[in-house]
C-alpha cells in the first residue's frame, strides 16, 4: 500500500507522554494530519467524541473489523481501539503527513501492512516517573492502573523494535525530535 506521504506512528507505554509530546510536535507542524483512534473504551472527563476518540459501541467496533476498515486495531486494557482506514488514506493522497499515536500491537500491524512507514517509541525517563504519572492521572482504578503497567513493561522490552526512540524528560526537546522526523520523513 504505497500512500504519498509519510506516515510516523508514535507509541510508547500508558502515562508516557505520547499526546503531550504529539500536541507540541503538531503546534509547530500543523500540516501534520493527527489520525483519530477509534475506541471501545468510556470517555475521560473533558474528551470529546471526534475529537480525542471515535468512542465506539463493542457492536460498532465489531462491524468496522468486519468490513476491514481499521488499518490496525488491538485490545489493550479490557477496552479495543483502532485506526480508521479511509481518513489516513484520504490525508495522506492529499500529501499530507500523517501521524498515527498507537499501542505496541498495533504498531507491529502497521508494520506488517505498512512497512514504509516510522515507528517511534517515546520513552519515559526512568520507571518510577512513569509509575508516579499514571497514578497521577486519578482518572482509573488501581486495577486498571496495574493492568498498564504490566502491559508497559512489555511495551518498554520491545522498545528496540522501533525505529527511533525519542526520550520524554523534556517534552520540548521530545516534540522538536517529532518534528525533525517529520521533517525529514518530508523531503524523503
């Protein structure tokens, strides 16, 4: 599947900083096409369906795996999520970057489907200062909380089938890094 522009897929564990670090990279690169992950998963105070998330019934998730309309899509957490297709297809026939912020699963599907394209890991600066913002976050329960950080320790052993690896000590330096790699990905 060749698309015309680059596509940079962005993952790394829960509570690393991925939105953060992508929002900074997007201020300062706003041809950058966010793709918008498709969920099962209930909204968070403050997002907003379209915007943060597609949130999706289990039914309605079921039906667009069906139909082939994700490009990935994986469980992680007790919830699945996914890429929608068409969108990034139509952004990147459009030329435009396009980045995609996605879990370790689906990272390696893309792979498979796409393998032109980046992947780059974002990585916390040490264990204990992701451990401190997922429990910072008050947004999940204990369980759920735990149920990440097993998956992010799996996430953090498979670090070096990326590309890149991008540091979040600084999510200015981390976001400039972002920006480079789209940068180059651009004139590739």
């Amino acid at each position: 599947m060749s698309l015309g522009a680059p596509i940079i897929v962005v993952a790394g564990p829960s509570g690393v900083g991925k939105g953060t670090v992508i929002a900074w990279a997007r201020q300062h690169m706003p041809q950058a096409w966010l793709s918008v992950s498709a969920t099962t998963r209930a909204p968070r105070p403050g997002e907003v369906d379209g915007v943060n998330y597609h949130f999706l019934t289990p039914d309605a998730f079921d039906a667009m795996v069906r139909a082939d309309a994700f490009l990935e899509w994986a469980e992680y957490a007790g919830n699945r999520y996914g890429t929608p297709l068409q969108p990034l297809l139509d952004h990147a026939a459009a030329g435009q970057p396009v980045l995609l912020e996605i879990e370790l699963q689906g990272a390696r599907q893309v792979r498979e489907r796409l393998p032109e394209a980046t992947l780059v890991f974002i990585a916390p600066p040490t264990w204990d200062e992701l451990v401190r913002r997922l429990n910072g976050r008050g947004t999940e329960a204990p369980e759920v909380v735990e149920r990440r950080l097993a998956t992010a320790r799996e996430e953090m052993a498979a670090a070096r089938e990326f590309d890149v690896t991008i540091l979040n000590d600084d999510v200015e330096r981390a976001g400039a890094a972002l920006v480079d790699l789209l940068g180059s990905a651009t004139t590739k």
